[in-house]
C-alpha cells in the first residue's frame, strides 16, 4: 500500500487486503482524497474557461477572455487530425507471413477506430489535457450473440476526470489497479449483477448525477455509480458500489492484456513531483489572469468616465442660458453641471466661466493600464510558451528568419503535449490490436480486413490439382511415346537410338515439372488463414514482431511538406542516376547499392506503399543480378536440344499417322478377303451338293462307297471350318499386330482353298469312276 501523506492527507491508506467490498471502497475512497484538490480546482478552471451562466450575468465583472482564447489556440497545436494505425514489421525482411498479419491487424485497426469515432474521444482527451492537465480513455470489448451470428467489437471510451481513478503512486509502473465508475439504472444492475450477487445491487446509492441536475438534463433517472476496479496485484477484476456491503461481482480478468489495464496511462500535461497528480497549466499563470482581469476592470471603470463636462455657475441669467443653448446645439450634446458656490472655482473672467473635466489625464491613465495589461498578457504567453506567429499575429517588418524562430520556440513549448496524445493514440492501438488479435473470431477478422486470404485447405488442393494435373501430363507423354514405338520405323529407329528417346522423355516430363514447381513453391510460401491467426494469437512472438504506431496527429506544415518531399524525389532520382552505371557494369554490386539507397533514404519518413515498393524494387535488382550470366553456348545447346526434341516429337507423330493409316488399309484388306473367301466357300458347297446328288442318281450301286465319301466330305467340311475359325483368329491377330501378318493370313486362307478345290476335284473324279464302274 502506498501511503497518501505525501499527497497533502494526513490519513494514510487502509492497510486492509482488498479482498471485501469494504476494503475496494476504501481504495476508492483514499484515492478520491488523494485527488480531492485537483477534483476542486479542475471545477474551478471549467467555470472559468466555459460557463454560461456567468458569461450571461449582467452584473458581472468586466474579464480579458484569456485563459478561453488560449486554449483554443493551443488545442488545435496539440492535436488537428485523428490517428491512423500504423502496424509494420519491426524488421524489413518481407517475410509473407509478418507482412500478411501485420497488413490485417492495421486494417481491423483502422475500422475499429472509424467505428468507436476516435476524433471524439480524441478532441474530449486533447479538451481535458489542455484544460486541467489530465485526460484517460478506456478501451472495451463487446460480444454478443444475434441470429446470425455472434457479433464483437471495440468500443474506446472517455472517461470524465471524476469517473476514474487509480492506486496513488509515484509513476505509473508503481500502480497497481484502476478503477473507472459507470452509471446504471436500478434495471441494468438487475440484469447484470443479479447472477453473480443476487438481490445486493438494490442496496446501492441510487440519485440522480449531479452533473445531469446541474446541466438541467431532460435525463433525470436515478442512477448509482458502480465501480470496476482492475487489480494488477491480485490479478483480479471486481465491482462494488456504494452502500453495498457485498461484491457486486468478482472474476479473474477476462481480457489477458499485456499491460494488464484495460487503458493506457493517462494524458498528462504536467504532474506535481513524485506523484501522479495533474497541475493544470492555468495555475501557473493565474496570477498574471487575475491582474489582467483587474487591470480590465479599471480600464472599462475610466473609459466610462470619459465623458466632457463642465461646470459653471449657477444663477448666471442670460450668459448661463446662452452657454446652455451653445453647448447643447453639438451632436454630442455635452450635459453642463451647474454650480451654485461659483467662488470654489476662483472666480475669475468671462472667459473662466466654464471649468471643464480634466480628461486628458483619464485618457492618459486609460492608456498606461492598456500598455501594463499588454505587457502582462506578454508575460502570459512567455509562460505558455504561445508565440504570435502561432496566435497568427506577426510583425510585417520581421524577417523570415525571426518567425522562423518563433514559430519553432512556440511548437517546442507545447511538444510534450503533442507528444503526449500521439502516445496515447499510440497506446490505444496497441490495446486494441492486442485485444483483436487474441479475442475476435477469424471471421470477424476477416470480416473486417477485407482480405482474401486462403486457407490450408485450399492450398492443400491447389497443389494437389497442380501435382495430379503434372502427372495427367507426364502419363499422356508416355502413352504417346508407346503409341508411337508400335509402328516398324518407330520401334526400328527407337533400336538403333535408344537413348535419344529416352532423354528426349525426360526433358519432356522435366519441362512439365519446371512449369508446375514455382507455381507449388509459390503455393507453400502463402500465408493461410490458419497461420496468421496462429501468430496472432501467439503473444510470446507478436510484441517481438510486430511495430503498432501511429502518424500524426498535428496538423502538418504544407510548405515543410513539400519542401521534404520535394528533397526526398531529388535523393532518390540522385542515387538512381549515380548507382545505375554501376548496376549496369557490376550487377553483383546490387547487394551494396541496395544497403546504401535504404541508408541514404532512412530519414526520410514516407509511406507505407512506396516504401514497401523501394524494397521490392531493390531486391528484384538483387534478385536479377544473382541470376546466372548468360552463356552462348549454353543456349546455342539448349536450342539445339529443343529443336532436336522437337524433330522427335513430330517424327513420333508422323510415324504415329502412318501406322494407323497401315492398320486402317489391313483391316479394309482382310474385310475383302473374307468376304471373298465366304464366297468361294459357298460354291464349293454348292458343287458338293451336286456332285452328291448325280452319284446318288447314277450309282445306285456304289451307295456304300458315296456314303463313305459323304462321311469323308464331312469331316472336311469340319476340318475345313476349323481351318476357316483358325484363319480367322490369326486375321484377328495379324490385324492387331501388323499389316505384314494379314497378307500372311490371307495366302494361308488361299492355299487352304486350293487345296480344298483340289481335294474336291479328285474325290469328284474318283467318285465318277466309281460310278462308271
């Protein structure tokens, strides 16, 4: 515990356990007196800087609006424009895989902020730091479940200075929990506490704000402050209320952050030593604010005196009434005040009759009071560091040097400040990021990034397509090759070289694998869905990784801008020209030049694109100049090899043309002959019959012998319609194998016809001897 005499309270705090309800309001209720005389006076400095009511009194004082017109130019000095995530690798080795998750978590970042309206909560924070010295977002995430899904996002919160607080301590690394109040209806503490402690929220001091009676708000609901306090120590996150002796609610933190809070440090503008608490600006030169405002006073209280007067005497008659009419004949219309002791003047001439108001010495007045306030409000500016050229109040006669000088004194003064909110932008990105990373879904992801990034399973089937569309080709090569090998001259000319054929193939099918390999290890090198989520949410690796910032939020300066710019182009064009020559005459020399361009060009700031396409430019220059160099002989050979595959590939086409042309012609052949030969053998058989016919008629005799002969005849006929089943089964077969086998066939078919006729004719002749006889 942290004792809080130092912070002007003589009551230390409770060294009580926070573990009861009584012990977290305790907390509460030292910290609140740690921070009550900030509390006040920040009350204070808001009457004085806005408040309506007093503005619109009649009767109040005359003021020098200072300390208002001030701020309003200081706050836009401080911050001018919202925040952009910047998230990068820390390293620029272009891995695909930090660049991929790097491009999506900026992305989701940047449409979190679009949707939380980050220049509110911004122009609230720079509003708060100017004014009273402190200002403190809050960052929550939201989920809920809807019929199409469930739904997250971040919401980024301001805190009123009175809704938050923290563990009184000396820096922020020694504050152990914070704690912010949100207001809730009697309804919204049913609903959210009655699960984890019952009916104990009705017992809550509930009223109305008194910001919201103040303000004359239309809202006058009754509400009570309940309080979640986040404890670094005790790794703890719990709710109490006021009048509550119970805990509301008490978990572990439900987002595992590496700050551990749920907000980053407060935006400070300057803090007393040794503590935590904030010291407005405006205090610093109160003094000078009250002198000018009296200094006003006495100012408008003289120039409403400056008005002609005059006296003189009263009872005067004519000469009275005649001065009278003089002086109200002029537009002014000058009021003469009558004197009846006309002797208290001296009396004196005609002339001396009308003593007049010595205003000369008013005015005289009026003027020294105007020259002091100038010169205070001087002072002012010297304490706030506001220089007249950032006022835009400047001297004609100064030269461009002096307001240059100005200018940089004045944006020196109010830099921490400026420094001090890109922080705390910077802060918030890198809460969301890290609360996006390790709690949103990949859809929402995603979702929000609007990136296409493929998962392992598509690029496990792009590769398998790519892997079976490479073998489809390779095993349509070899079918080619065996298609053309069946032909003579193919399977001759194959004899004589079979290792040209051979490699012939193999270049074939390692042409199919050099087109199919990059377009793979291209594949492989893809981040998938899968792997950036993984290192996301990997929160050992993502901090060592990962570079979340911010740009500016200052409004920049055009001519600065062009002017930087306009040097950048002039540096880049200046390296190119002088390094090209040697790029041209010694490309191993890239390496180098690559090295000393990123050198030259590292001051300058630039953008996220171009210079992602300054790298790639210069390692496509490495790359190229890493290349083997070109070798006329290498190619002079690798062009005759092509030519020579080439030749092959339409030889083995042409041979492949011509032997289904042979097949064609064979077949066509045996078609003819077999047509043929089932004519011959009907004839035949038709011979037979006659023969039988007129031996049967004529030999009635030789019936034995014919019937012999019939069985004879038969048995030929069987022999013969085997011969012919063969004859046709080796047709089949020399078709299939070459044309050289039909033409055997067929003569084979021929001998077996002759022969039969021959056999025919001689059984006829024996058969008509036999029938002589």
């Amino acid at each position: 515990m942290t004792d809080i005499a130092e912070y002007g309270d003589s009551e230390p705090l409770p060294d009580v356990a926070p573990k009861s309800a009584r012990a977290w309001l305790a907390l509460i209720t030292a910290a609140e007196r740690a921070f009550a005389d900030w509390q006040q006076r920040a009350d204070n400095i808001d009457k004085l800087y806005a408040s309506l009511r007093h503005l619109a009194n009649p009767g109040r004082d005359r003021e020098f609006a200072l300390f208002w017109a001030n701020i309003q130019v200081l706050g836009p000095s401080v911050y001018a424009r919202p925040p952009v995530p910047v998230v990068v690798p820390k390293f620029k080795d272009r891995r695909p895989l930090y660049r991929v998750a790097s491009e999506l978590l900026e992305r989701c970042c940047v449409v979190s902020f679009d949707m939380t309206d980050i220049n509110s909560v911004m122009l609230l924070l720079r509003d708060d730091l100017t004014i009273v010295g402190r200002g403190q977002p809050w960052v929550r995430y939201e989920t809920k479940s809807e019929s199409a899904g469930a739904s997250e996002r971040l919401v980024i919160e301001h805190l009123d200075r009175k809704d938050f607080l923290h563990e009184p301590a000396r820096n922020w690394m020694e504050v152990g929990w914070v704690a912010r109040r949100g207001w809730m209806t009697r309804k919204e503490m049913r609903k959210r506490f009655r699960a984890t402690s019952g009916d104990a929220y009705q017992q809550a001091a509930f009223e109305v704000r008194r910001e919201d009676r103040d303000n004359g708000a239309a809202d006058q609901t009754l509400k009570a402050g309940v309080w979640e306090i986040w404890s670094k120590t005790e790794n703890r996150v719990v709710w109490v209320a006021e009048g509550v002796d119970v805990l509301l609610d008490d978990d572990e933190p439900h987002l595992k952050l590496e700050g551990f809070f749920p907000c980053p440090k407060p935006a400070y503008a300057t803090v007393q030593r040794r503590s935590l608490i904030p010291v407005p600006d405006m205090v610093y030169y109160k003094d000078q604010l009250e002198e000018i405002n009296e200094l006003t006073g006495r100012i408008h209280a003289l120039a409403s005196a400056v008005q002609v007067r005059g006296f003189y005497p009263a009872g005067a008659g004519e000469i009275g009434e005649a001065i009278e009419a003089a002086l109200k004949s002029v537009d002014n219309r000058q009021v003469m005040v009558p004197v009846s002791n006309w002797a208290a003047f001296g009396g004196g001439a005609a002339k001396d009759t009308i003593v007049w108001l010595p205003i000369d010495m008013i005015v005289a007045t009026i003027t020294q009071l105007v020259e002091l306030r100038r010169q205070v409000i001087d002072d002012v500016y010297q304490i706030m560091g506001l220089s007249d050229i950032m006022r835009g109040s400047t001297d004609a006669n100064e030269t461009l040097g002096a307001q240059q000088i100005k200018a940089q004194f004045g944006s020196v003064r109010i830099r921490d400040k400026q420094a001090e909110l890109v922080r705390i932008a910077r802060d918030l990105v890198r809460i969301c990021a890290e609360i996006m990373a390790e709690e949103f879904d990949t859809r929402t992801l995603l979702d929000m990034s609007q990136m296409q990034i493929p998962t392992d399973a598509e690029i496990k089937a792009r590769i398998e397509a790519l892997t079976q569309q490479a073998e489809q080709q390779m095993a349509g090569l070899e079918q080619q090759a065996m298609q053309a090998l069946q032909s003579p001259e193919a399977m001759q000319q194959a004899q004589q070289n079979p290792d040209q054929a051979h490699q012939m193939l193999e270049q074939a099918q390692q042409q199919i694998i050099a087109q199919v390999q990059p377009q793979i290890e291209k594949l492989t090198q893809q981040p998938t869905v899968e792997q950036v989520t993984a290192f996301l949410k990997d929160q050992r690796i993502r901090p060592f990784v990962l570079d979340i910032e911010t740009d500016s939020t200052i409004q920049p300066d055009e001519q600065a801008e062009k002017a930087a710019r306009t040097e950048f182009v002039t540096a880049l064009a200046t390296l190119i020209t002088q390094f090209t020559p040697l790029l041209q005459t010694a490309p191993e020399m890239a390496t180098m030049v690559g090295a000393v361009i990123k050198f030259a060009l590292a001051p300058f700031r630039v953008g996220r694109e171009l210079e992602g396409a300054i790298d790639e430019a210069i390692e496509q220059v490495i790359a190229r100049a890493r290349q083997p160099q070109a070798n006329p002989e290498a190619e002079a050979l690798q062009a005759e090899q092509q030519m020579k595959a080439a030749e092959l590939q339409a030889r083995m086409q042409e041979l492949q043309a011509k032997a289904d042309a042979e097949r064609q012609k064979a077949d066509a052949d045996m078609q003819i002959k077999a047509a043929e030969f089932e004519g011959k053998q009907r004839e035949a058989e038709a011979k037979l019959a006659q023969i039988a016919a007129a031996t049967e008629r004529e030999a009635q005799k030789g019936a034995i012998e014919m019937q012999k002969l019939q069985v004879e005849i038969e048995a030929r006929r069987e022999e013969l319609a085997i011969k012919r089943a063969s004859a046709q089964l080796d047709a089949a077969v020399q078709v299939q194998s070459a044309a050289i086998d039909a033409d055997s066939a067929a003569r084979n078919a021929e001998q077996s016809e002759r022969s039969f006729e021959q056999q025919s004719q001689l059984a006829a002749q024996k058969a008509t001897q036999r029938g002589g006889v």
